[in-house]
C-alpha cells in the first residue's frame, strides 16, 4: 500500500505489510508429508489468492514453498512478486532464464520451452506444491536443473497413490488435471481447481487408464528404445546450446 507524507505530499512512501509466521518450505522441511486436509487447505487458499490476482491479470510465476508464509493459525499469505508479470507482457525467452524463469522444481513445461506463462502456469506450480505436500517430495527429480526441467517435458509424474495409499482416487485426478504438461488440458482457472477439492465426490475418475502410462515403464522395441534413450540424454545438451544461442543473439 502507498501513503503520502503527511507535511509534504511529494513524497512517497511504501507501506510493507509484517507477516508473522513461518514459510512453508520450513512446514515441510520439519513435517516431510502433511495430514491430506491440512494440504488441501493450504491448497484452497492458494487458489483463492490466485484467483484474486488472476483476475487483475497478474501471474505470480515463481509459486514455490519458499514464496508461501503461513501463520499461526494456518492461514497463508503469497510473497515474493519479484518476477511476477501482466498476462500481456512481453514473452520471456532462455536468454532470461536466471533469474526471471522461475524455479526449476516448480516451473511449468511451457516455461521451460520459453513460452510466456499464463495463469494455468500458477496451476501448475501450484499442482506440484501440492504433490510434494502429501509425498514429502516434488514429482521430479535430477542431478542438475536442466534434468529436472526436461524431466517434466518428457514424464507425466509418478502417481501419488504409488507413495501414499490413503489419496482417494479423485484427489489424485485433479492432481493428475492440475499436472497436465499441456495447459489446455488442466485447470483454466484456480477456482476450478478449488471447486473441485471442495466437491471431491463430483470429481469423475477413468478407472479404466488409472493415469496415462509413465514413459519410463513402457515396454518399447529394442531399436525404438535405444531411440528414446540418446533423445532422454541429448535433450539437456540441446536446451544448453538453445541457451547459448540465444544469448550471443
């Protein structure tokens, strides 16, 4: 909030709001995997503070544990709008990559191809938070960042149900919705993806796929799998030289 002197009008001032609370990088550093109510109400406030801004037409872009204060009574409160944008921004690019891109962990496949992030952006970031609430862990893993960005280009996460028996198959659908790699195919909005947390009962589940098969289980032809392995290795060596690319540019 801004507020002016009261003796010269001149002059501006920007008013910081003290937040008193932890943030929920700490929660889940001590508490690994949350009770399933508690995420989901961490999740539902989430969406709603999303939606709030979405409707202005701002997308926060770095939505992430370590962005996320909650207080004593579980409330939470988004910081951080460092790199935050207008939906109508100018597109962001490698070249941009660090810091303006987000975090690898969090980020979603769009933005890591160099696409401009949107709304459904945030649903995906916030899709991954979620995962990790109720597993303990983020759904993908590497030894560098460009392996954790290429993994989600490639792999559809392992099913929370495999790591934790007591998700019920609707909430693992709107994880499964929320975590889709094309962002037409998720959430178009937060309150959808809150709607649907609140009315799990109404959430349709495909017994019949139990999620899309995970790439790296699929049973392939000896010349195709030596395919798909050299693309999985030389995927990151493209994106580098995409980078340095675009950077001399």
């Amino acid at each position: 909030m801004k507020t002016y002197d009261g003796e010269d009008r001149s002059r501006l001032y920007m008013v910081i709001e003290w937040v008193d609370g932890r943030l929920l990088r700490a929660i889940l550093n001590e508490e690994r995997r949350l009770p399933i109510e508690r995420a989901i109400h961490f999740t539902l406030q989430i969406c709603d503070a999303l939606d709030a801004m979405h409707k202005h037409g701002v997308v926060h872009r770095d939505l992430k544990p370590e962005n996320i204060m909650v207080d004593a009574t579980d409330r939470i409160k988004l910081i951080d709008f460092g790199i935050a944008m207008k939906e109508d921004a100018r597109r962001i690019t490698f070249v941009e990559m660090s810091p303006t891109l987000g975090t690898p962990d969090y980020i979603s496949p769009e933005q890591v191809k160099g696409q401009r992030g949107d709304q459904r952006s945030d649903i995906y970031s916030l899709g991954i938070m979620l995962y990790e609430m109720l597993t303990g862990e983020p759904p993908y893993t590497g030894s560098n960042p460009l392996a954790v960005m290429n993994e989600r280009l490639l792999h559809d996460p392992e099913p929370v149900g495999r790591k934790r028996k007591d998700v019920s198959p609707q909430l693992e659908e709107i994880l499964k919705r929320a975590l889709e790699r094309e962002p037409r195919n998720r959430y178009q909005t937060a309150s959808e993806m809150a709607w649907e947390l609140e009315h799990q009962e109404q959430v349709g589940v495909d017994e019949a796929s139990e999620r899309r098969p995970i790439l790296r289980g699929m049973k392939l032809p000896g010349a195709r799998r030596m395919l798909l392995y050299a693309a999985l290795a030389l995927a990151p060596v493209a994106i580098f030289v995409l980078m340095m690319v675009l950077a001399r540019r």
